[in-house]
C-alpha cells in the first residue's frame, strides 16, 4: 500500500471502534434498567401506588383494543360493569403501547397477565429514558460523561425509588422518557420542516404520555431552544417561529386525544376528585410535621438530606464563578432545609389561605418528598461547584438555565410557595401535585452533572493526578441509596423478586376511583353505593350492570350490548314507559334510532346516575351510541393527515436535498 493511503484504515479503525463504543454504553444503559426492573420483569408490578389503577385499566383498554376498538373511550367493564368515559381525559400512549406487547410477550391469560405487561412497559420506558438522556447529553459532552450521566437519571430517587417503586403513574413515568428527547431536538432546531418535526413528534409523545407533565415542561423546553438558537446560528424571531410550528405539529398529531380531551373536559369535575383526604395541593408539598418525627426511617432520611445539603452549600461557597447562581443556590438550600424544622411547613400552608391537608394515612409523604427533593438539589449544586471557570457550563448562557431552573423547582416544591399557589388557583388545579416539579428538578441536575463529570474528565486526562471526579460519584452514589432507603425502594424490589405478582385485574370488584369527576354531586352518594365504593353500606335494589328494567309502565324490555359503545333496546309497553339501564350516566350518550322519536331524550336517574330511557308506547327498537362527535372524528383526521404529512416531507426533504443523515441524528 502507497505511504499516502496508509493512514485510511487508522481512520475507519477509529470510526468504528467509536461506533462500537456508541452500542457498548448504549447496552450498558439497558442492562442497568433491565437491573433495576428485574423484579417488574419476572413477576410485574409491585403492589403500591397506582398500580391497581393502571392494572385495571389496561385490562379494560387491551380487551377492547384487541376487539377491534382501537381507542376505546368508554370503558365497558369499568366500576363492575356500570362503564366509565375516563378515557376521554385519560392519556392514552402508556396502554396502547402496553397492549401492543401482548403478541410479543405471549403472558398466559392470567388475572395478573396485565400487571406484568405493564412490568415489561416500566423496564422500556426505564431503557428508553436512559438511551434518550444519553441522545441529549452526547450532543454538548463526551460519551462516557454522557452515558454515566444518561444512567444517573434513571436512578434519581423521583424517577426510580418514587416513580417506579412507590407511585407508580404510569404517564408521568413515559413523560421522563421523552422529555431528553424534546431536549435533544430542541439543541438541533433549526427553520426547517426535518427539525421543526422532529421536535414536534417529541412534543406529541408527551402529550400523549400525560398532558399535565408535558404542560409543566413546555416553559423549560421552549426557554432551553431559545438558549440554545446560537449555536444553530438562528435569530430569535426564527427560534419563536420553529419553536411555535413545532408545537403545532406535536398538537396536531396528538389530535386524535387532544380534540376530545378539550371539548368534553367539562364534562369532569376534578375539584371532587383534589378535594378527597391525600389529593389536596397542600398535603402534597415537602414539609416536616412534628408526629411525623417518631418514625425513624423519617428521622434518617431527614439527616441524610441535612448532611448533604451542608457539604453542597460548603462546596459552592469556596467554588468560583459567576456570585449570581452561586447565590441562588445557596438561598434556595437555605429555604429547603428551613423546612426541616416541625411545624414550619404547616404554618406557612395556615398563613397562605390554603386548605389544610388532611391525614389519614400514615405515610409520611411531605417529609419523604423533603428529603428527597433535598438530597436531589443537594446532588446538582455539589456538581455545579466541581465545574472550571473555562468550562460550557459558566461561560454558556444556556446552561446557566440548569440551575435557575432547579432553584425554582425545588422552591415551587416547598411551603414558601403555598401563597402563589393560592393566589393562582387555575395553575394549582393544573398542576394538582407540586411534587410533579421534581422533573425538572431531576433533569435539571443531571445535565449539571454531565457538565461537571465532563469536565472532571477533562482535567484528569490533560492535568493527571487524583480522579478529581471522584467525590462527585460518591455524592451521586450517596443521593441515589439515600433516595432508595427514603422510599425502602429496597425492600419492594426485593418483595416482588421473591413472590409472584399480588396485582392483577378483578372487575368484579376493581372500581374506578375517579368516579367522582364524571358523577353529577346530586347521583354521587347512590353511584358509589352502586358499585360498592361506601364501605359497609347495603347494595340497592337496582338494575344489574348491562341490564335494564321498566321504572314506569308495564311490559317488558330487553339490552343487548352489540360494541362497548353501542347498546340495543328492545321493549315492549303498553303506554308511556321509562326504562333504566345498569350504565353510568354521561351526556355522550345519544338515542340513535327509534320508532318514535318524539320523545327520546336520554336523562339520568335521580337516586344513583344511571342512564334512564323514555319509551314509546308500543313494540320498538331503539339504539344506545356512545358519540364523542366531530371532535373524535376530526381529531382522527387531523392526527392521520399530520402523521402521513410529518413523515412525508421528512423523507422528502432528506432525499431532495441530499442532507448529511448525521445532522439531524438526536
């Protein structure tokens, strides 16, 4: 070979060993989640949070689904067989992608079948979510720092001990999944239709995923693609332009939940369902009550925050840099560990004007949310410190936005904010869970820490000596054992290693808990006597589920249930009659055809809100439609005609244009 080709395969010798590289962090990134999911991998989810819930209603959504209707909205089966509409606000991603596991995973038609699709989605999402946060970070640091950071964030005590282990809502999970990747797109941004759309499907994603996560993250999107314009040498006014036409991409391809979400979200009182014991925006701030501090494992995880937040706030006084964000920081860990005092919390929560939480269950939430919350922020500005005055993460102004931002979060997640919170009740009803601010929270500190272990990185390889990133891994280390002990995230991993699954779907007695939002206040007492919802009441003579009977007139009639949406009645009366039908009231539900149409109007039983029907004098036939109307249809269309657009023009612009594949690789 010529002296001048010799160089050639040193070249793809090096290309490929980085891309061998690129799959070796990525496999490692799923080897860690299948590691922390193993337990939800072998027998499914835990028995905590909400995962009786989601068990239920994947069982209510993949019967339906794999019965040919593929967005079910009202769900059948649903409160002993009564039915529910949840379905039109509910998010509808995490159970599509679910039952479209049932061909692959092949479970035995258990009652806990369910349960352990639902463990094998957690560990995707748990993958997803790390390969993602590895796509956002590797764009402005080196693999390795990107990878180690990528795997921090699916071990942050919010995502995994409280997220996976302890609450278990499933949408705001997949949200953590797709929120790197709107971060990614976003650092790619550009006027142009491949990266306008790029960052719209990841918008759609959230959207799907859980509506109110995506709205609490859209300010910190949007401000991290304003920042970050430069480096695509954009201007501002086009930044705003891509930014707000990515926006209408995600919403038009989501349409198909987002038409019917705002145009029968009135239909839903959600005050009833924030005004039960545990569920008020007060209970769920991070505090400490004086009761609470008999509990040992409370006392240890408020000691570890306590200790940590000292070496954090010792740290950042001696770091250098900019005296603005220090200073944040240093106020916003002097008003966390404020909060540490019994009492306090309360206090501030009297003096504000907001309902006072009511404690039923024990559970020691305001406090563990305080230590982990702490011991979270404690992480980033222990990182924060570690970074050299010459790196990105002082001299770039986007970045400046990960502490700001971590500092707002955590406030926002404390007592100091229960007098904004009630003087914009609109944005608390949003919001619902202030704890929710933890996502920025934790994506705000992992992206501080790939920042400072890159430049750790940096300074051992070009300077030598002692690993300067090694008290940075042993905080990291200390935070995510001390956010696993907080929420004994432990001792469930290993319940659930050793015994079979204690989740599964039982219609009989599963009862959808948001009842509440769709029942009228007047049907709700009797509803919930229904379904067996009041404990230690006597069931009603009423009609079974999906039967009916005359209330008024004499004869006879009959309900064959032809799809979960449609309802035939058959009857036979001999003068004026009305008939009730064992389904949960809703205004959707619509007379579509009958003898006589003079009077068929559908209305709901006075004692316990179920569908009543006026009949006609005769022998007729009539039928039950459960009709979301044109914003169905038309959400349908939109989100069909915006798929086929998106991805149309995608590949027709790469191909016309002849664009280098790896510019727009996230």
């Amino acid at each position: 070979m010529r002296a001048n080709e010799a160089p050639m395969p040193t070249i793809l010798d090096s290309s490929e060993q980085r891309h061998a590289g690129a799959i070796a962090q990525n496999l490692l990134i799923v080897s860690v989640a299948a590691i922390l999911c193993l337990p939800y991998l072998i027998h499914g989810l835990a028995p905590t949070g909400d995962s009786i819930l989601h068990t239920t209603y994947q069982y209510q959504f993949s019967r339906q689904f794999w019965s040919g209707d593929f967005y079910p909205r009202w769900m059948m089966s649903a409160n002993k067989g009564y039915g529910s509409p949840i379905f039109l606000i509910q998010y509808p991603l995490p159970y599509w992608i679910t039952a479209l596991l049932r061909p692959l995973t092949r479970f035995a038609p258990t009652p806990s079948r369910e349960a352990r699709e639902l463990g094998v989605y957690c560990f995707l999402i748990l993958a997803a979510a790390g390969l993602n946060a590895r796509l956002w970070l590797q764009k402005s640091h080196a693999p390795l720092a990107a990878t180690t950071a990528a795997m921090l964030y699916i071990s942050l005590p919010y995502f995994l001990a409280y997220g996976i282990y302890s609450d278990l809502a499933i949408g705001q999970l997949t949200a953590f999944a797709w929120m790197p990747l709107a971060l990614a797109a976003s650092d790619s941004l550009r006027l142009r239709f491949t990266a306008v759309s790029a960052l719209g499907l990841a918008w759609a994603l959230l959207v799907l995923s859980n509506f109110l996560t995506a709205l609490i993250f859209a300010p910190f999107m949007v401000a991290y693609a304003i920042t970050r314009r430069e480096s695509n040498h954009m201007s501002l006014a086009k930044c705003v332009v891509s930014i707000l036409v990515s926006l209408a991409i995600g919403t038009c391809v989501a349409a198909v939940y987002v038409f019917p979400f705002f145009a029968n979200l009135k239909l839903f009182n959600i005050n009833a369902l924030l005004s039960l014991p545990g569920y008020e925006l007060s209970y769920n701030l991070a505090f400490v009550r004086l009761a609470s501090l008999h509990k040992l494992l409370v006392v240890m995880a408020l000691c570890c925050a306590f200790i940590l937040t000292g070496i954090a706030a010792r740290s950042i006084r001696r770091g250098g840099g900019s005296a603005v964000p220090r200073l944040c920081m240093l106020l916003t860990l002097g008003l966390g560990v404020l909060m540490i005092t019994p009492g306090l919390g309360s206090k501030l929560i009297g003096l504000s004007g907001l309902t006072p939480p009511v404690f039923k269950v024990v559970d020691y939430l305001p406090e563990r949310m305080l230590a982990m919350a702490l011991m979270t922020f404690a992480l980033g500005v222990f990182a924060y410190s570690k970074v050299s005055e010459d790196s990105a993460l002082r001299q770039d102004f986007t970045q400046f936005l990960l502490p700001v931002t971590a500092c707002v979060a955590l406030i926002l997640m404390l007592p100091w904010s229960a007098f904004l919170w009630h003087s914009i009740p609109l944005v608390a009803t949003a919001v619902q869970f202030p704890h929710r601010l933890c996502i920025l929270l934790t994506l705000a500190v992992t992206g501080i820490f790939a920042a400072a272990l890159d430049d750790c990185l940096h300074r051992q390889a070009t300077r030598g000596g002692n690993p300067p990133a090694m008290p940075l891994m042993l905080m990291v280390v200390t935070v995510i054992l001390g956010g696993v002990l907080t929420w004994r995230a432990d001792w469930t991993w290993r319940q659930v290693l050793r015994n079979s699954s204690l989740v599964h779907a039982d219609e009989l007695h599963d009862v959808d808990h948001t009842y509440r939002t769709y029942v009228s206040q007047d049907h709700l007492a009797g509803f919930a006597n229904l379904i067996g919802a009041v404990p230690n009441q006597v069931q009603p003579e009423e009609v079974a589920a999906g039967q009916a009977r005359l209330v008024q007139g004499q004869g006879i009639v009959n309900v064959v249930r032809e799809s979960p949406r449609n309802l035939r009645v058959s009857y036979s009366v001999s003068g004026q009659g009305q008939a009730r039908i064992g389904l949960a009231y809703s205004p959707l539900w619509k007379i579509e055809r009958t003898g006589d149409t003079s009077n068929s109007a559908i209305v709901s039983s006075s004692a316990d809100g179920l569908v009543e029907v006026p009949l006609a004098p005769g022998r007729h036939d009539l039928e039950l439609v459960f009709d979301v109307g044109w914003p169905e249809r038309y959400g349908f269309i939109v989100t069909v005609v915006s798929i086929g657009c998106v991805f149309g023009g995608m590949i027709i612009q790469l191909t016309n244009s002849k664009l280098d594949f790896k510019s727009f690789r996230f």
